[in-house]
C-alpha cells in the first residue's frame, strides 16, 4: 500500500460523519434521558423533542427541533427528569405522543398539545406526623413543639416524614409561623418522585408497536403503566433508588428490566418476579447504561466501561481516558451495524462495537446529551447538546465502514496468534517431575550458590578498596576523590585529574601522583608530580600531557596513582581507558 | 458512429437521442420535475418515493431533440444503484431541496463522490442543478445553495442552478434550455 493510499484511507476514516448543523448558542441544556426523536406528525420526517432544564430552577421548556431549526417551544411546570416518545393506541395517523416525567407527574403531550396528566399514587403518612399536624391545625401546639415533635418523628419513625414537614424542618424560626398558618389547611400528602421513564411494548415486538410506560421512583419501586387508561399494571421493588433504566420486551410475553440504583447496582427485573431476578455489583458508580443485543454496557465513574450478560456475568473492561459524561446507543438496523456511543469530559466522543473502538469523534465542547436515530428524512443521524448549551446534528456518510478492529493502540495482533509450541518430550516431561518433586532442595541450592556470589562479590569490592584500587579513597586520615578526562585526538592527550579533598575541614598535605604506562605505546613530560595542600571541598585539576607514540591505532590502560609521600602503597588509584590515537606522530 | 449515421444527423432525418441521469437526495422533486416536463397528457397525478429506478421520454418542444431520462431513487438503500448509469448518461440533473439545509451537506457529499467517479472524473459532461421548492418559505436561494454545495469549484464540467418549483413548473424550462444548447455546443 503507498503512503498517498494510507493517507487517504486515514482521511476516510476520520471523516465518518457529516457535520450537518453546529449550533453553539442554542441554549439547550439537557440529558440524554431527556431526548427523543420521533415522527411527531407522522409525515416521514422525524423530529428531535428535548426536555430543556434551562438554567435549572426556571425556563424549562419542552422543545421540537426540526431541521435546523425549532419548531415549537411548550413551557414545563418544573424540572424534566426524563422523555420519552411511545405510540398510545392503534388510531390512525400512527403519531407518537411525549412523555415528559417531572416531579411526581407524567405529563403526556399529543400533537404538541397537553392530553393528559399522570401523577404517582401517593403514599402511605405517618400516624403521628398526622396527628402533629392536626393538632397545628387546631391551634393546639406552637411552632416550637411541632417543631421538637417532627424532629422526634424523623429520628426514629419507620415511616419517613412528608415533604411539607421536612421543609419546615428547614426554615429559619421567623418563616415557621407563616408557613404553618398557610400549609395547615391543607391535608397532609407524602409523594415520591420520578427518577427515570421507559417504554416497554405491550403485545408485539415491532417498532410501531403500542407501549407501555415503565417508571421507576424515588420510593425505590417500579411501575408499569397502561398505555391508554395511565393505571398501574405492574408494580416491582428495588433494593435501592433507579436512577437510569432500559426496558427490552413485551409486557405480554416476558420483559427484562435493568435498572442501575443509586447504591452503585445494577438490578435486572423479569415479568412474574417482584424482586429483582439478578444483581450487578459494580466497583464504581453507573453514569451511563445502554443494552446492546442480550449485553448490558455500563459506563461507571472510575473510567472504565463494562460489558455484562443479561444474567448479570462480567464479559470484559474497557479503561477510558477520561470521565464518561453520558452514554448512548448507536443502531443501524439496514446495516446490521450496532456500537455503543461514549461521550467523554475530554470533548470526545467514542464508538465501541463490544470492546473495540471503532470511531472517535471530537466535538468543540463536552457533550452532556446524546441521541442516534433517524432525524428528518436520515436514518443515520447523532444528535449531541453540550455542556454550554450547544446542539451538534452529525450524519453518518452512506459509504461509511465501520471496521471491526480495534483502532486504539494496543497488544499487536501478532501477539494473538497461537505459537506452534512443539509437543511435550520425555525429557521435559521428566525434568518437569524432577522439579516438582525436588522443589525444596533445588530452591536451596539456588539459594546457596546466590550467598556465595554475593560473598565473592563482596569480597573483591572490600579487596579492591584495601589496595586502594578505586577512585575514592577509603582511608580516614585522606579522604580523597578523583576523576579523570581525556581531552584531544592524538597523538598528543591532555589528561585533566580533578581531584578533591572530601575531609570536613582537615587540609591534605604531601601528596604526590604517579602515572603507570606502556613506555613503547605512551611517553608523558612529567610520569611524577606533587600536589600542592588540598582545601577540602575544592576541586583542583591538575594537567598533563601524554603523547602517542604508536601509529597502529592501539590503545592502552593509564594507571594513575595518588601517593603520600614515604608509603608505598597508593591512597588511590584510577584506570584511564586512552583512545585511540586518530592522528598520526610527528617524526 | 457511422457515416450514414452522420449524414442522417445533418440532414435532420435522426432524432437526436440524449440520455440524461437524474440524481439527488430522496424527496428533494426528481420524479416531479421529470413529470413536469412530460407532455401534459402523459403526466401523473401522484406521485410516489422512486424505487430503484425509472426510465421516462420525452421530446423538448424547441427542437428535435429526444430525452431519455433515468429517474434514480433517491433513497439511500438506492444510491449505490447511480454509479451504474454514470457511463451511459450525457447529461445529468441534479436536484436539491432547497428547503433541506440539514442536509446539503448529505447532497454535497453524494456530489463529491459523483464528481470522482472514474466515469464522470474526466468527462466534460453539463450538469444542470435545480434548487428545487423555491416555493417554501424556508428555502435558500440558488445562490446560497451554490455556495453550500461549493459549485464554484468545478471547474472542467459546464454547469447551471436554477432555481425551481417543480409543483407548478417554474424554472423547469430555463434549465432545460441551458441543457439543449450545452448539448448541441457539444455535438458539434
């Protein structure tokens, strides 16, 4: 393959996608569980509906997008927690109607126009809550006492406390008396809220199928919801509260539910079973959950992405460069093709088919949303809004291959394949017995021969040093160091020896050096100097010269010796490895 | 080409026969614009998303020449279906809807991709564009859709937008004009 070739296929690969619209003020703020597309109104031409939290305590707004541009703008009551389109009955035209969860209410939209609205069961008060309140209401206690009461309550009460006591709970003295005189009235109410909403088909396994709702609440229960009369057809438990949930079945036949709780699980629901048929105990918390075919992908916070089977068994981790924002799943049914959609803090997003990463696409901001589906009249569409508000709608290209190689670097593959590893002799089938069964002796004798190594080791190093034979003087009197450089190409060297008074304080007096050479390879000016008193810490370099007298380019060892005068042994001594000589002697 | 052939040309006696490509992305008005210039008595009442293909003639009522237009699909299961007739097409229509602009950039990358074709890469072939559905309210000019669709740089092929309302036939006729005299320059 030429290099133009490799550089157009890199070009391909890195152009998968089409950047139809690129919107960096949209101001849509939104989670992936707060996306949805859906043929609104049933001409062919999908539309992107967004729950929009807009700054999070006001201007949330329910808007549809199509094309590029909005198409209409609802405004919620309170925070969306999620949105979903579901097909209601069998009427023609086929429109989808929205499901917009918030708080405890469902509020279902058709044709862009509120239909209908849903609120949770309300649940079970505490008795003496109850009576606290009535007795309020009769001006029986003062704020105080109901004050010291409904704390008493909240301590120890099975039954947790409304959400009118807590909030009392919280106000500042001065604001109780009001409150109590406004809320007392009212009978007292304890809900729970939505966390997450799904659809499950009711009767049929095709795309246009009608189906039910599936929410899970903050009370850590399940509900599956009619799609027409909005009753309560099923209710399950969870062990924990569902924060993020994918719904796969018919409710009819047999459904599966997989649910990731706030206590960092993942519970897997059936139809005929009120508990949940199978945990998923994770090392990190979820951030995003997707199903892909019969496996459950999570994307946890510690930076990895776990691939699960439906029963809950570990099939393989994935470590990510950064924090996963948000998680989405990529389907391509005319293609066959399906991969998982990871969204990173580091303004990338990742494809992975199973483990692999087949596609890396850079956004200019961090993607908080993420959706893929068929948009207007294109099957192959992903829709991202980001951290500042921004929407991104990318077109997968027609002629677009997805390889199934992993492109992240990694072991190569040549590391995969199987060696011919030849067939087990009788030797090594015997020397493998003789291991096993002299184990002990053999670790001994190791063991041994290892000490003894280390004592001739040892033992040369201690030699060495009692004949002076490093660089660094190991006497207590002259603690001396020094090093050597050659300077030059020959024939002649100059030979530099720095050498330092390593002493605290102690000067040294009476030295002298000594060089030790081949007289036919090398001649030197002065073989024998003195050294003038050493200051201790100074560094003196003391020059000489050495010449070459061999032509044949061979070289020797200098030795140098540091002497104290009148003893004949050295204080120290340095090998000089000469170079060669690349020049030639003067005659 | 045989001589007799040649001499039946000049003399007027052959119908000039053109075989004319018609691309673009589905639902962008190939089959209407094509329906549009049928003789009034052929056209249809409804039309329907192109399967595939289809083939529909016609004569221009300026002069003897005769049209073979190949309807393509425009869907995208169906446009790996268009390199097929690159090579036996002399002339070639290509609609956009001009109300679309999500998907220019899905219409410029099929335009891409015709353009290198072996077939067409280095043949002077006269394309004629037509900015289809003038006629809603969200639509680009013929002038903005040029510059989405970086017409400005094809540089070896003769080209034309006009811009067009397929429905009531606007536009249709100054297009296939400029595409009669740009196929008579290069007969002769």
């Amino acid at each position: 393959m030429s290099a133009a070739q490799i550089e157009q296929d890199n070009s391909m690969a890195s152009s998968k996608w089409l950047d139809a619209h690129y919107d960096p003020v949209a101001n849509l703020y939104t989670f992936s569980s707060c996306m949805a597309l859906a043929d609104l109104h049933g001409d062919g031409e999908s539309k992107l509906v967004v729950g929009d939290l807009g700054t999070g305590t006001n201007n949330m707004k329910l808007r549809v997008y199509h094309g590029t541009g909005l198409l209409s703008e609802n405004t919620l009551l309170d925070l969306p927690t999620g949105l979903v389109s579901f097909l209601m009955d069998q009427h023609e035209p086929r429109t989808p109607a929205i499901a917009v969860a918030s708080g405890p209410f469902i509020y279902v939209y058709k044709n862009l126009r509120p239909y209908f609205k849903f609120t949770l069961p309300s649940l079970e008060i505490n008795a003496l809550e109850q009576d606290v309140w009535i007795q309020a209401r009769q001006d029986m206690i003062d704020t105080m006492s109901l004050k010291e009461m409904l704390e008493g309550i909240r301590d120890k009460a099975e039954i947790p406390l409304s959400v009118r006591s807590l909030r009392f709970l919280m106000l500042e003295p001065q604001d109780m008396e009001a409150f109590v005189n406004l809320h007392k009235e009212q009978p007292l109410r304890r809900q729970t809220v939505i966390t997450c909403i799904g659809t499950l088909n009711k009767n049929m396994a095709d795309e246009d199928a009608v189906s039910c709702l599936v929410i899970g609440t903050e009370n850590k229960d399940v509900f599956i919801l009619d799609p027409e009369a909005f009753t309560i057809l099923s209710k399950m438990s969870l062990p924990s509260v569902p924060t993020m949930m994918d719904v796969t079945g018919q409710f009819d036949v047999e459904f599966r539910i997989t649910v990731a709780c706030r206590n960092g699980n993942i519970y897997i629901l059936r139809r005929d079973s009120l508990q949940p048929k199978y945990c998923i105990e994770l090392s990190a918390h979820p951030v995003g959950l997707v199903r892909m075919g019969k496996n459950v992908v999570v994307g946890c916070a510690q930076e990895t992405l776990q691939g699960y089977t439906q029963k809950g068994k570990k099939l393989w981790t994935v470590y990510l460069p950064a924090p996963v924002t948000t998680m989405g799943v990529m389907d391509l049914p005319t293609r066959g093709f399906q991969a998982v959609l990871v969204a990173l803090a580091s303004c990338e997003v990742h494809v992975y088919r199973d483990k692999n990463l087949v596609s890396t696409i850079k956004t200019p901001d961090v993607v908080t949303s993420i959706c893929f589906g068929r948009y207007g009249r294109e099957d192959g569409t992903l829709i991202m809004t980001t951290k500042g508000g921004g929407l991104i709608v990318k077109i997968l290209k027609r002629t677009a291959v997805f390889e199934d190689r992993d492109s992240a670097p990694g072991p190569p593959l040549a590391q995969s394949i199987r060696l011919n590893v030849p067939k087990k002799t009788k030797l090594y089938v015997d020397q493998t017995m003789r291991e096993r069964e002299n184990a002990v002796a053999m670790h001994r004798a190791f063991q041994m021969d290892l000490s003894r190594l280390r004592l001739a080791a040892a033992r040369a190093y201690v030699k060495a040093l009692e004949s002076s034979l490093a660089p660094m003087s190991a006497s207590i009197t002259e603690p001396l160091k020094m090093n050597a450089v050659v300077q030059g190409l020959g024939p002649s060297f100059k030979l530099t020896l720095n050498i330092q008074n390593t002493a605290a304080s102690r000067p040294v007096m009476n030295l002298a050096v000594c060089f030790l050479f081949d007289e036919g390879l090398y001649s030197m000016r002065t073989a024998f100097f003195k050294i003038p008193l050493l200051v201790p810490g100074l560094n003196y370099p003391i020059d000489t010269f050495v010449e070459c007298l061999s032509d044949k380019g061979i070289s020797d060892i200098i030795k140098v010796f540091v002497l104290r005068e009148g003893k004949s042994a050295p204080l120290l001594t340095a090998h000089i490895n000469m170079p060669v000589s690349e020049g030639l002697p003067l005659n | 080409m045989g001589l007799f052939d040649k001499l039946a040309g000049w003399l007027g006696l052959k119908k000039k026969e053109v075989n004319v490509l018609c691309l673009g992305l589905d639902n962008s008005g190939k089959t209407t614009i094509i329906n549009q210039l049928k003789p009034s008595n052929a056209q249809a009442q409804d039309i329907v998303p192109t399967i595939g293909f289809s083939i529909e003639k016609f004569k221009t009522s300026r002069d003897s020449l005769s049209f073979t237009v190949f309807d393509m699909s425009g869907q995208g299961r169906y446009r790996n279906l268009w390199e097929h007739y690159y090579k036996e097409g002399q002339a070639i229509i290509f609609v956009i809807d001009s109300s679309d602009k999500l998907r220019m950039v899905v219409a410029k990358e099929e335009l891409d991709t015709l353009f290198s074709h072996p077939d067409i890469k280095h043949r002077r072939i006269p394309i004629l564009f037509f900015a289809n559905k003038m006629d809603l309210k969200e639509a680009l000019s013929s002038v903005k859709v040029s510059q989405l669709l970086c017409l400005e740089n094809i540089k070896d092929k003769p080209w034309h937008i006009c811009a067009s309302n397929a429905i009531k036939g606007e536009g249709l006729q100054e297009g296939v004009d400029w595409l009669q005299d740009q196929i008579r320059t290069m007969r002769t």
